[in-house]
C-alpha cells in the first residue's frame, strides 16, 4: 500500500479567498468541480485530505505574481509553526525587484526553515530563461535550496508558452549546472522533452502534480520504472487534486516496491534536504 510509504507531496497550497477565487482558475473550476472558496478554511481540512491519501508530509507554497503575493510567505509560516511535523514551506518572491526577492528569499530559508522557491511562470507570462529569475537561481544554489517551476501547458486561463521544457529549462541547466530544478505537473503535452531534459541533466527533475496516476502518460512511467526512478516526485497541487485521488490507481502502473519507495518519499527526501 502507498500509506507505507511515509508520503511526501511535493506541491501543494493550502485554500483561501484570496488566491483560490482568482479569475484565471475559473477553467480549473469547470474541470475538477470545484466551488469558489467563500470563507477562510481550516488547516485540519488539508491535514484531513492528507490523511486520507496517507501523506505524512507536504511542501506547501506561497505564490507571488505580479500584483503582489496570493499567498504569502508568512502565511505559510505560520502554517508550517503551527503543523511543524506535516509541513515545509516553499517560497515564492517578487521577480520584478531582484534584490527585494533575494532578500526575502534568504529570510524564508535562514528564519523560517524553507525548502525551496517556487516561481509559477505563467503567473508573470516570463519564461525562465529571462534576466529576472538569474539572481534567484544564483542565490538558490549559495542556500543549496532548489528552484520549482511548472513545466508543461498552463490549466488556468494564461499562456502555455513560459512552460516549454525546450528551450527554457534545458538553456537554464545549461547555465547553472548546480541548481536543482524540479518541474512540477509532468510537462504535458511535452513529457517527453521534459523526460529528456531530466535525463540530460543531473539536477533536473520532476514532479506528477495536477495528474492522477491513471493519466500519467505511458512514457513517464516507463521512464519511472528505468532510468528515471530518482527523477521523479510525487505531488498534488491540492487543493485541485487530493492525494487520496492521485494515488487511487497507482498499483496499475506496476511500479516495483524500490521504485514506489522512492517516487513516493526518497526522491523528494534527497532533492530537497528533508
């Protein structure tokens, strides 16, 4: 049973108003049923869903777009104070100021025990070969933390393109050969660039979040199941999708014991310091 298995969920956020409710989720609301979140939900809800797919942890993130945060990073904080056995933070900071965002992203790692960075480029419409993101990646290797992005075409109302694998992720390896990458939501329609990538490259890697077992493509299996198996994590992105969801149809993919352990924990135990 995946419950075994001490689950990590590397991508995940927890509800509110503010960030839930945004317009250009409006898709991910016709798709997966979801309601508008109307009041401020509370943590035990998440914990509840995590507990129900046998997660023990989960990287939960703050966002930063352009206007300004969604979900801040003392939001997460806080979360993390209250819950510190169920959750790490996963920063996210302003890549309009460079210098206010190194900062920041120095206080949520050095004071507040965060993990890693997640910049969502579709969020800015900035792929992450643009000037703005090369400070970031050069203080997530001083911190030794890694950068988080979302590769593949974008579910909210945003353009695809920031989210190409090539040439973006692959040009950005090139450059910072010592930054650990992690790609969340499998790169579809382009898995199999992403999948070349992560095999190109040593610190390059990725995440299921967004996809329930039963619709990862046959090509990311398989390449969990070779030379993939310490390429690949396993996330959420609840509350879009629960865990309990996600790993509902995992035995089907015939992943030995070796392979499930370390898609299901020791990927994301290695990757990211825990």
């Amino acid at each position: 049973m995946a419950e075994d298995y001490g689950i990590i969920d590397v991508w995940m956020q927890h509800p509110t108003p503010k960030h839930s409710n945004q317009p250009i989720f409006d898709s991910l609301r016709r798709w997966t049923g979801m309601e508008k979140v109307t009041e401020d939900v509370p943590v035990e809800v998440t914990i509840a869903a995590m507990d129900e797919g046998g997660v023990q942890l989960g990287l939960i993130c703050a966002w930063w777009g352009p206007l300004g945060p969604t979900i801040s990073n003392d939001e997460v904080a806080d979360i993390v104070k209250k819950y510190p056995h169920r959750f790490v933070g996963i920063a996210s900071v302003d890549l309009y100021r460079p210098m206010d965002g190194i900062r920041e992203l120095r206080r949520c790692v050095r004071q507040l025990g965060f993990k890693g960075l997640r910049i969502v480029q579709w969020y800015w419409n900035l792929p992450p070969t643009d000037r703005r993101y090369y400070p970031l990646y050069a203080e997530c290797i001083e911190l030794g933390i890694p950068f988080c992005c979302q590769v593949g075409h974008t579910g909210p109302l945003c353009p695809s393109e920031p989210g190409r694998p090539i040439p973006y992720i692959d040009e950005v390896a090139l450059e910072f050969p010592e930054l650990k990458i992690v790609g969340g939501h499998i790169g579809y329609p382009w898995t199999v660039e992403m999948i070349a990538v992560a095999t190109k490259h040593e610190n390059v890697y990725i995440d299921t979040s967004a996809y329930v077992a039963k619709r990862y493509p046959a090509e990311l299996v398989n390449y969990m199941k070779k030379n993939g198996k310490k390429k690949v994590m396993f996330g959420t992105n609840y509350p879009m999708v629960t865990a309990a969801r996600c790993l509902k149809d995992l035995d089907t993919l015939e992943l030995n014991d070796e392979v499930k352990k370390l898609f299901l924990c020791e990927n994301a135990k290695r990757v990211f310091g825990l």
